[in-house]
C-alpha cells in the first residue's frame, strides 16, 4: 500500500505509516481477523503489518488486509475490537507496535521470504504471488522490523497505551460551548 500511495497520491506519503505488531515472544493475539477463530475471530500472529493514513491530528485511518473490519476502519474502531486491552493479557502477550513512516519502509524493508519456509526449504504456506520486496542494501531486513526494542531499526516503537496516544486524538468535546464565570 505504501507503493500504491507513493505512485498515485506522492503528496499523501509523508502521512503514511507501515506499523509492525510483534512482541519479545513473537505471540501477540489479535481479534477480528480473517484467520481467527470463533465468534471473535482470534488469532496468534507471530507479527503482524498494517498501514496508517494519519492526514489530520483527529483523524486516522487503519487498512489492514486480514480484518472483518471495514477497509478502512478509523484508527479508535480498529485498535478497540482489533487490540483490546492489554489488562487482561499475560505480560508475554502484550503488543507492541514498531511505527514506520511509509517513505523509510519503502527505502529500507526486504523480505526474502526465508521466515516461511521449513528447515528443509519447501513452503509452509504457499507464498504470496508477488516477487520478494528487496532493496538495494538488502534482501532481508524483516527482523530488524519485527524487532521491538527500541533503538534498534527504523521507525518507533510504542507500547499500546503510547501506540494509543499517539495516534488518537478524541474530539474536543467544548468546541462551540461557553463557558461561565
């Protein structure tokens, strides 16, 4: 996607955001996804990737490929039934979320799809039908992206209350009130 806004809204780019969910254990639940199961369509991602369009402080949009969610859903909507809470989590399944502005993800992400495959080389799932993302300086760079300690790869890394803060901004509820002395 971050391509896609590159080639057709080259103004929209700087607004654009690749965002890595992953944890130190590689086990973050998320909820409504399209290979979840049960009602609430849960699932264990090892990682997970979704992009952001952020074009104001008060409005941001999530497009994530594998949700039941509308595409696209606004940022609050998306990290409430996607995330949830952290409270009722065990601390090993806590997210955290490596947030990439889209134009640092373009120059730098590579992936050459080693992570899927066995030991023995064939594929665990059949691999998507694209060519493998490589750039000029690598041809594999996904650990440094899934990696979630802070200062290490590109972008910043947020726990989910930080992640939250971040990138909602709830409406001023006092615009067009007075107030009286």
């Amino acid at each position: 996607m971050c391509e896609q806004v590159k080639k057709t809204y080259p103004s929209e780019l700087p607004k654009c955001y690749a965002v890595f969910v992953s944890n130190e254990r590689r086990t973050v639940p998320l909820w409504r996804q399209k290979a979840g199961r049960g009602d609430e369509k849960l699932v264990i991602w090892d990682y997970h990737v979704f992009f952001m369009h952020n074009p104001s402080p008060n409005r941001c949009l999530v497009f994530d490929l594998d949700t039941t969610l509308p595409f696209p859903t606004y940022f609050h909507k998306y990290v409430t039934e996607t995330f949830r809470s952290d409270y009722a989590l065990t601390p090993e399944h806590h997210r955290f979320f490596r947030v990439i502005p889209a134009e640092k993800y373009l120059a730098e992400f590579s992936s050459d799809r080693r992570h899927m495959r066995r030991p023995d080389g064939s594929w665990i799932k059949p691999p998507p039908s694209y060519p493998p993302i490589q750039t000029s300086a690598s041809t594999h760079s996904l650990d440094d992206f899934i990696c979630m300690k802070p200062g290490k790869g590109p972008g910043a890394v947020y726990d989910l209350l930080h992640f939250v803060q971040q990138f909602y901004k709830p409406p001023d509820r006092n615009i067009g009130t007075k107030t009286q002395n």
